[in-house]
C-alpha cells in the first residue's frame, strides 16, 4: 500500500474552514461515512452467513490434516466462481496496492469495479482464501462515494473527497475507530507533502459517523481481539527484544512481498483465462486446506488456536503453517482470488512469534507476538502509525512501547521494497 489516495484530486479551493461550502461538505461525507459502513455490514452478514452454511460441519480450525473431500469442492467452486465473476466483468487482476495507485491517478473508483470486488471478494472469503475483507470492500466503498458524488455532478475533488469519505467510514466501522483511515491518508503523504486538513477532516467525519452507524447495529466494539497468555509488563529489554524481532517480522514480510512478485509473474501469461486461472487456484487452496486447514481463511482464529496451544505446536509445524500462509496468498492473489493482506499478515507474524517463543523461550511470549507481527504488516502496509492504532486495538496495550520500537525497525527494514506487481513488457502496475 505504498501508493495511497493522495495527490493533486484532493485540493479544494484555497477558502477558509470556518466557511458555509465547507460545513455542507462535511455533512455530506458523513452521510457517505455512513453508507461506507451499512456496506461493510452487508458484506459481513453474506460472509458469515454462506461461510457457515458451506463450513459449518468441517473441522478447519484443526492442528492436523482434515481429510474431507468438500474442502476440495468448496475451493474448488469457489475458485471457478472467482473466475468467472472475473471473466464477466472483464477484470485485471490486481491487489489492494494497484487499485489504490490507479485511484491516486484519477481521484476516483469505478461503480463496475466496486461491485465486481465485492462479489468477487465476498465468494473469495467464503470459499477459504487466506486473505482479509479490508481490501475489496476499500474499493466498493470508495465506489459507492464516487457514484453518488458523480451523479450529483460535484467537481472531481469533491468526487475524491466522497470517495475516501466510503472508504475511511468502512475504516472507522471495521476498526472502531475514527482516526485510522485519516492516519493511513496522512502517513502515506507525508512524502509527497500535499497534506491537507481539508481532505483529513472529512476523512475523520466520515470515519466517525460510519462507527457510528455501526455501533448502532450492534452495540460492541472490537478490543481484545486476541487473548494472550500472562504479560508481566514492560521491561527496559523488551525493546532490545524488539530491534531484533522488528527486523526478524520485516525480513519475512519482505519474503512475502519477492515471492508475490515472482508467482504473479509465473501465472501472468493465464491472466486472460480467469475460469482455468480460476479452477487452478481452488485446486492448490482445496490440497492446502485439506493438509493445512489453518492456512484457510483470514486466520484470526486460527492464531488464537496457535496461541492456545502454543507449547503443544511443533516447530515444524510452525515453519510450514508460515511459508504455507505465505505461499498460498501470493497463490491466491495470482490465480485471481481477491482480499487483504494486512490481517492474514498478522497470522503470519503471529505464527512466527511462536516459533521464536519456542526457541528463545526467556523472550515473552506476548512480546514475540506483538512486535514480529508489527515488522510483517508495517512491510505490507506503509503506515506504522495506522498499523499501532490496529495493533493497540486487538492486542494489549501494555505491549505499546515494543510494539512501536518494531514498527519502526519493519518499517526501515522493509522501506525499498514494494507489493505493486509490474506487468512484464509493460513496465505498468496491476
């Protein structure tokens, strides 16, 4: 995600905040805020509905091989199902980053692609796929806010303005909470020094009214995310721990991001085939599901399995769920599926906290986890601090102080490397 919503399309004229014109602005993002959000909650209702429906008598969160022939029907209907919501559609195959670079170019979504990302996202996560909701429901938002902008015939920065208005209100409902969305925006332009209050305000609106309206259907937050075993608290060596562990999380989020690049360029030639592209990705997520079921999936639980059980977790088993996890999204990104890597990152991180625990054992266990998780997702998501404010928000906020020294480190580590995939001949992202 190096390349954010940010650039020329954000400028509003130069007139004061404190102006009519800027009030109804902000009374229109937070109605956009709010219908980021209610997509969102349609799209979860969809996934927990079909997921149970198709997975609900499987074993999947199991530390063994499940051997059940419909893990392999189910991927494999999925997959064909992915690739023929590609082939009617008429779609490229791209990640969160490459959508985000096409939108930093021309301020806006398209209504098509955003319905397309969503079915198409919705029947990835359905069917297993390693990957998170964040990214085709950043695009179907972030669509929704362009169409009812455009047809209002607003001015291409108010359409800008009204497409990251869906995206920070499915943000600010997703993560309960108002700011992560405009941290992302302001992080990521920092560089480029076009940080403005009048695109971050709106963003914080409409972040603040979609948690909201989302707090209002179901009355929780999201803390906790995880239960950790027992942190004794801070220690002055837990931030040396987390330099090396930082670096250790960067290293393997930057293995992450080569082996990407290098499957992309392996299945790049079928690109134009989606339904065997299709049918060739349910294949290889049905065998892993059934030898590896805990690589399906986002893989929230299936870390708090890990974390349960983490004495009882060979390292091999450790080892291989990590490259698995790994191997399989870059697979799954390839052959067309479609979704996230920042939250499947965490079970990556996770994972290999474990495995370091396991081997280093005078290390914390909760601290392990933390900060390897901070140096692969801040490789992935160019935002340290969006990704503490997650982090903070799932995990304990005693493992703050190692966790940021982590961020920082993953981030440095990982700085000239970069997910967006360059088409071979073409010199041309997604």
């Amino acid at each position: 995600m190096q390349e954010p919503p940010a650039g020329p399309p954000v400028q509003l004229p130069d007139n004061s905040l404190n102006s009519r014109e800027f009030y109804l602005l902000l009374l229109f993002v937070s109605v956009i805020g709010v219908l980021g959000a209610l997509i969102m909650v349609v799209f979860f209702i969809l996934q927990d509905y079909f997921t149970l429906l198709l997975w609900g008598e499987i074993p999947v969160n199991s530390l063994s091989p499940v051997f059940s022939p419909w893990i392999l029907v189910i991927c494999i209907v999925g997959g064909l199902g992915v690739g023929a919501i590609r082939h009617y559609f008429h779609s490229e195959i791209t990640i969160m980053a490459e959508d985000l670079i096409e939108f930093d170019r021309t301020g806006r979504f398209g209504l098509k692609r955003g319905i397309e990302l969503f079915l198409r996202g919705l029947v990835s996560l359905v069917c297993g796929a390693p990957l998170g909701p964040e990214a085709p429901l950043t695009v179907s938002t972030g669509a929704a806010g362009t169409a009812i902008a455009e047809k209002a015939r607003m001015p291409p920065p108010v359409v800008t303005l009204s497409s990251l208005a869906g995206i920070s209100g499915f943000f600010g409902a997703f993560l309960t909470s108002p700011f992560a969305g405009a941290l992302i925006f302001i992080e990521t332009t920092l560089e480029k020094g076009i940080m403005s209050w009048k695109a971050v305000l709106p963003s914080i609106v409409a972040a603040t009214t979609g948690f909201a309206a989302y707090f209002l259907l179901s009355g929780a937050f999201i803390a906790g995310f995880y239960t950790l075993p027992p942190y004794e608290g801070f220690r002055d060596i837990d931030l040396l721990y987390a330099v090396v562990l930082g670096i250790f999380g960067g290293a393997s989020g930057i293995l992450f991001i080569l082996i990407y690049q290098k499957v992309r360029g392996i299945f790049e030639p079928l690109e134009h085939r989606p339904i065997i592209l299709g049918l060739i990705g349910g294949l290889g997520l049905g065998i892993a599901g059934i030898f590896l079921p805990l690589t399906l999936f986002m893989g929230s639980d299936q870390l708090q399995i890990l974390i349960d059980h983490y004495l009882e977790v060979s390292l091999l088993l450790l080892i291989l769920l990590a490259v698995v996890k790994i191997l399989l999204m870059a697979f799954c990104f390839s052959t067309g599926f479609a979704g996230g890597y920042i939250f499947p990152s965490f079970f990556i991180g996770g994972t290999l906290g474990i495995l370091v625990f396991r081997l280093f054992p005078f290390i914390p266990l909760a601290v392990c986890l933390v900060c390897v998780i901070a140096g692969v997702s801040v490789s992935l998501l160019r935002s340290p601090i969006a990704i503490a404010l997650i982090i903070a928000i799932v995990f304990q906020q005693e493992l703050i102080p190692a966790m940021a020294i982590s961020l920082v480190v993953g981030f440095i580590v990982s700085y000239r490397f970069s997910l967006p995939y360059t088409r071979k001949g073409t010199g041309k992202t997604g």
